[in-house]
C-alpha cells in the first residue's frame, strides 16, 4: 500500500468514527422547537401575573380625583367668572341666582379641600396648580367657558349665554359629587356630596328654567 492509498483509508476511518459519533436523532429538532415554545409560554404567564398583581396592589384615587376636579371647577368659577361678568348681568333675578351659586361652589371648595385633607392627607392648596394635571385640565374647562361669555358680552347679549352657560357648568359639577356618592365607602364624604348634589339641583332647575322677556 503506497503512502496516498494509506492517507485515504485513515481519513475514511475518521470520518466514519465521527459519523457514528454524532448521530443525528430524528427528535431533536422537535425537542428544540417545544423548549422555546414552553419557555415563551412561561415567560407571559410571569408577565400576566406581575400586571394582575400590581392591579389588584393598585390604590383607587378616583373618589380623591373627583373631589379635587370639585374643587378647581368652583374655584375658577368664582374667582375668574363670577368675579369678572356678574357686574355686567343686566338682569336682577339672575344676579341673585349667580350670589346663590356662588355660595354653594365656595361651600364645595371648603369641603373638598378638609375632606381631602382629612381623609387622604392630600393639602390641595399646598400644590402648584400650573403643574398639577387636574387643576390645569379644569382651568382649560373655564377658559373656554369665560371665551363664551366673553363673546356674549360683545355681542350684547351676556344675560342669555350665561343662563345656558352657567347651567351646564352646575351639570358638570353635579356629575361629580353623584359619582362620587356612587363610588365611596366613606360616610362623611357621601353626605357632603349629596347635600352639594341636592343644591346644584335646586341651581340647575332654576337656570335650566330660567325665561324672562327682558333677555
């Protein structure tokens, strides 16, 4: 046997060895395939149940957000509405209407502010309202409102706009103090919210009905 001949067969022993030690199962492919689909399928089980606990760990504030949207909305009505167009009201009964209004926000403002205090530990007139989501989203709300007004008095016809306008800012107050006499557990806070909503009723009635021949 000459030296090439010898070569050949060595490597052919080689090669023979290797494939008889690497044999390749026809299950192994399969076995990879099912081990990533389980651990994929593990994996969103950990996800589904870290974000199942942190919901369930997850504090309501929703009666809190609702006392301070309370707030803030009185709050801009009497300072940057009222303060601004009940001198320019032509109409006398509707000045008494507004005075009437005025002191139910001030008596909403006083008592959501010690309820939350109170209750929550929350000084709602320690914070920054021009940083604070709430009190910026309600200052936007009487932007727009005090912008009809505005238009209204120009236009010579402030009395009537602000009858239709007052009337839905008490519906959107009245809104508030229901659902938060729907949502909370709290006695003290229930009854405040529901003498609050029995006087914007009593105010949206008599807006909501408001006709007079002289606007």
């Amino acid at each position: 046997m000459d030296n090439m001949a010898y070569l050949q067969q060595i490597a052919g022993v080689d090669n023979s060895m290797k494939a008889k030690a690497n044999p390749k199962s026809p299950f192994s492919k399969f076995l990879n395939v099912w081990t990533f689909v389980g651990l994929g399928i593990f994996i969103v089980l950990i996800i589904g149940v870290a974000l199942l606990v942190a919901a369930l760990n997850k504090v309501d504030t929703k009666d809190q957000d609702l006392m301070q949207q309370s707030y803030w909305r009185s709050r801009y009505i009497v300072e940057e509405t009222m303060e601004k167009y009940s001198e320019n009201l032509k109409n006398s009964d509707i000045r008494d209407k507004t005075s009437s209004l005025k002191s139910v926000l001030n008596e909403i403002m006083l008592n959501s502010k010690n309820l939350l205090l109170d209750k929550n530990g929350f000084d709602i007139e320690s914070i920054n309202e021009d940083d604070d989501p709430i009190a910026v989203e309600q200052k936007k709300f009487n932007t727009e409102f005090n912008t009809e007004l505005e238009n209204a008095r120009l236009n010579g016809i402030l009395d009537r706009i602000y009858i239709r306008e007052v009337a839905m800012q008490i519906a959107y107050l009245r809104s508030y103090q229901s659902e938060i006499v729907e949502r909370t557990k709290d006695d003290d806070i229930r009854s405040v919210a529901e003498k609050a909503k029995n006087n914007l009723d009593n105010l949206y009635d008599q807006f909501q009905n408001f006709n007079s021949l002289m606007i």
